[in-house]
C-alpha cells in the first residue's frame, strides 16, 4: 500500500466520524419523553419536548394525531435547567384506538431539529358484568320547583283575593249603611237650633245686618215649608203671607191671625234691610229676633199644640 492510498483512508475515516458525530449531536439536540404511551379513555399522558441549551430556542405548536382524537389538556411554561430547555404538556383522548403524535419541529439558533414521533395507545375501561350488579333504570327526576314556577299561579291568587276584598267591602258597606241610626229633628228643633247659631255668629257686632236679616228669615221659611209644608222659601213675602191664610182657613191650621201679621212684620222688614237697604236699630233687630222664635212656636199646627197640651 502506498503512501496516497494511505493518506486517502485516514481522509475517509475522518469524514464517517465527523458525519456520524453530527447526526448524533443532532439526534440530542432534541428529545421527547412521556410518563406512558398507553392509556384507558379519558386519562392523562405528560408529554415533555427537551432541546439542548445551545442560543435561542422556539418550540412549536403541538401537532397532535392527524384524527384530532388526542387532545391538549393543559400546556405549561418553558422550563429553564442547567443543559436544557423544557416544555412539557398535558395529553388524553376520550376514544380507544392507536394514534401517531407526529415529530415537533424545534428552533434552535434558528436551525431546525425533529422529535421522534410516538404511538399513543388509547383503550376502553372494561366491565365486568358478572362482578358488576346491574341496576334499573331509575326514572327520570324532575328538578326541583323554584319561585319563577309558581309566578303564574301567584298572579292568579293574588287576584282572587283582590276580588274577594273588594266584594267584602262592598258588603260590610252596606250592612254598616244600614246599621247607622238615622237621626230625625223635629223641624221645630232644628229652627231652633239654627237660631241659637245665629246668636253665636255675632253678625249684629259685625256690622253684617243684611246678612243677619237673610239668615233670620231664612230659618223661618225652611220651617214653615218643612213643618206646615207650604212652599215658603221661593215665594214673595205676599205670596206666603195669602197662602198661609187660604191654608189656615181650608185646613183648619189654627194659626191665629196675630201670629200671621207678626210673621208679616218680620218678612217686610227684612225685605227693606235686603232691598231698600234699610238700617233698623239694634233694639229693633233684636226685637225680630225674639220675635221670629215666639213665631216659631205659634206656628205649629193644631194637632202638635194637642199632643204637647196631652
């Protein structure tokens, strides 16, 4: 062997160790490791990506199996240790079967790196129907009543009682109607009264005699239309004066003819105050005043002078 042949192997077995030291350094740079590639439905496998802390590192978006069966639970925040970079995640898959996570691609000083791929094996949980006790199908449960349900039927109630309320009122109304004694006054009393509350006004030591004469009057003829029942209070003091006398002569009254000239008195005066503006004397005043209640009392017909004589 010659001296080229020579220099030519050591050149060849240079090249095959730096090749292979490459791909072994690049087989490092980037790992993956899982707790376990064969779960049951529904639990949870820990996935881990580790590069090499070898200038900037970027980790990809998982791709997961082309399916979409397995699914990311959770992903967590890049771990930083002494030599490596990790990124870890949270895996499971709700159906059974075999699905491929495909390799990652890393970043690392911008150079790409690939994982290996893994085989997740997903089973169904078994169940043993002769260890298992099988049970009924239970009937379906209604949920329970809550407030908004019965704001229909409150409605309802609430009106029922207000027309019962209201119909309750309507009753007791009129049996308290009916309840309240009437209280009758005789005529007699209530012209009576009615002058004693004139007395009260003190009209006289106002000055107010038109007003004094109008309500003088006034309670003389509301008695004699109430008690004799002859309009008085919408005739003249002539017109009352000629119907007093053809009443008191057809139906046998027993109005003396003094009382009826001294009722004239009265009436014509108090015309004169209200018409003629007349102003009498406070002697003269009070003289009508008397006057009008002695009137009063003479004015009663025959059978009520009897049962007062009885």
């Amino acid at each position: 062997m010659n001296l080229n042949e020579t220099y030519m192997k050591k050149q060849l077995v240079y090249i095959l160790f730096f090749i292979g030291f490459a791909g072994f350094a690049q087989e490092n740079a980037v790992s993956i490791a899982v707790d376990t590639a064969t779960i049951k439905i529904g639990e949870q496998i820990q996935y881990k990506i580790s590069a090499t802390k070898n200038g900037t590192v970027v980790f990809p978006k998982l791709l997961l199996d082309s399916l979409g069966r397995v699914e990311v639970v959770e992903s967590f925040p890049v771990d930083t240790l002494k030599d490596t970079y990790e990124k870890k995640y949270v895996l499971t898959s709700f159906d059974s079967g075999q699905y491929v996570i495909p390799s990652q691609e890393v970043l690392i000083n911008n150079k790409k790196f690939l994982t290996d791929s893994l085989l997740v094996n997903v089973a169904t949980v078994k169940v043993d129907t002769l260890k298992q006790q099988m049970f009924p199908i239970k009937a379906i449960k209604s949920e329970p009543k809550t407030f908004d349900d019965y704001k229909p039927l409150l409605w309802w109630i609430l009106l029922i009682l207000l027309l019962i309320a209201t119909a309750l009122y309507f009753i007791f109304r009129k049996k308290a109607e009916k309840e309240v004694p009437i209280i009758v006054v005789a005529p007699i009393q209530e012209a009576l009264q009615r002058l004693k509350e004139l007395d009260e006004k003190q009209l006289l030591q106002q000055n107010k005699i038109k007003i004094y004469y109008t309500e003088l009057t006034d309670i003389v003829r509301t008695y004699i239309e109430k008690d004799i029942y002859i309009p008085a209070l919408e005739s003249t003091t002539n017109e009352l004066i000629d119907t007093i006398n053809d009443f008191n002569e057809s139906s046998k009254l027993g109005i003396s003819k003094e009382t009826i000239q001294q009722l004239k008195e009265v009436l014509h005066s108090a015309d004169m105050v209200k018409f003629a503006k007349s102003k009498p004397i406070v002697e003269e005043i009070k003289a009508h005043r008397n006057l009008s209640e002695r009137i009063l009392q003479n004015l009663k017909p025959t059978k009520e002078k009897e049962n007062e004589v009885e």
